[in-house]
C-alpha cells in the first residue's frame, strides 16, 4: 500500500464550480498535512497547511483533515481558469521532517 | 516577499559529467532541502540538511550525491557522474521554525 494515494485526474470543471480534491495515507505518524499547487514545469506554491483535524479557511480554498480516516481534502470554491494546475498533497511525519507527497491530480477549469 | 530562488533554469549535460545545482534559500531558514521529480511522476525527497550536515537522506541520495552550504546563502547538490535516470526537475526547498517548506523554482536537469 502506497503511502499517499491521489487521484491524478485529469479532473475537468466548469467555471464557478466547487472542487473537491482529495488524497488518504496508511501512516499515522504524519502530523501535518499540506496542500500545494504546481503550475507546469514550476515549483510546487504552498497553498495550505493543517496539522489537527477539523478544516481550515483560507479565502477560496478550505483544507479538511480527518485523522480517523486517515483522509484530507482540498475544496475550492468559485473555481477560475486561473486556478487550473496541479494540485499536490504532501505530508509530514513524526519520523523525519521530509515531506511525503501524492502523485498530484491535474485539474482543469474551463471557461 | 521572500523566495526560494535556484540556478541553473536548465543544464544539459553529458552521462558521466559533474553537475553542480545551485539554490540560495530564504535568508533566516535553518532546514534545506532536495527533492526531485521526474517527469510524469511525483516528487520524492532526496536528502535534508541543517546545522551544516545531512539529518535525513533517500536511497536515491547514494554516494554519487553530495550537498553543501559552501557560505551563508548558498546551498547545493553535486551530482558526481550523472547518469540518463538522473534527468529530472531538482527541487530545493528550505524552512524556517514552523514546519512548512518553501520551494524553489526548480532546475531541470536533462543528461544525453
């Protein structure tokens, strides 16, 4: 069982749509949960970052974590063009202070 | 607002040549970090250093790789003898006393 599962997508939305991204993990020393987003042969950007259950707000974007579940969420609200990119998640654990990321799902938002 | 910067955009090299791939972190970050992704695939930590030495590194991290902080604002990966696996986008990353890292733009690395 891999580590972090993603769904890589491609995941196709209209503009004005609600995104919903997700990945699981098997580890449960990973403490802290961040969400990147990556543009085309760019730098993952941090986008959020979580590290207890419960969700966290941020304009737009609302991370979602669920240890019991082992289970994290990204949502996106009023989804723009603009927002079209790859979306990662990472995790940290309580071994080591590397981060462990998903494969990343591509999203596309059309206008 | 403070960035994560790295040079080369792009080396191109020969199969067994030495590269070096430079990074200058953000200023007041103590944590440096490598990570590559190859294309098409995820992106996978390769070595962590603070305190002027590696506290965590990959199996890919074998002993033709090598890190330093040569002077206050540098940090680099020297790859000895590159192989045609080697081709990728090198990562680096850094933070400071919270837990999130910050990347740079990245290098991508293409051996012939």
């Amino acid at each position: 069982q891999k580590e972090v599962e993603q769904d890589p997508g491609p995941l196709s939305v209209p503009e004005g749509a609600i995104v919903s991204l997700n990945c699981t993990y098997s580890n449960s020393a990973f403490q802290y949960f961040m969400w990147y987003r990556q543009y085309s042969r760019k730098g993952p950007e941090l986008l959020m970052y979580t590290y207890s259950s419960g969700n966290k707000e941020d304009g737009r974007f609302t991370a979602q974590v669920d240890k019991s579940s082992k289970y994290i969420s990204l949502f996106i609200r009023d989804s723009q063009p603009s927002d079209s990119a790859t979306y990662l998640c990472a995790m940290l654990g309580g071994y080591g202070n590397k981060l462990v990321f998903g494969a990343g799902t591509i999203l596309r938002v059309k206008s | 607002e403070p960035e994560v910067t790295q040079t080369p955009s792009h080396q191109v090299t020969q199969m067994g040549q030495e590269v070096i791939l430079r990074c200058v972190p953000i200023s007041n970050h103590l944590y440096f970090y490598w990570y590559r992704q190859i294309l098409g695939q995820k992106v996978e930590f390769l070595v962590s250093f603070y305190n002027n030495e590696i506290s965590e590194k990959s199996e890919i991290f074998d002993d033709q790789f090598s890190v330093e902080r040569p002077d206050g604002s540098n940090f680099t990966l020297k790859i000895r003898s590159t192989k045609l696996e080697d081709s990728a986008m090198y990562f680096c990353a850094s933070r400071g006393e919270a837990d999130t890292q910050y990347f740079g733009p990245g290098t991508r690395l293409t051996v012939l």
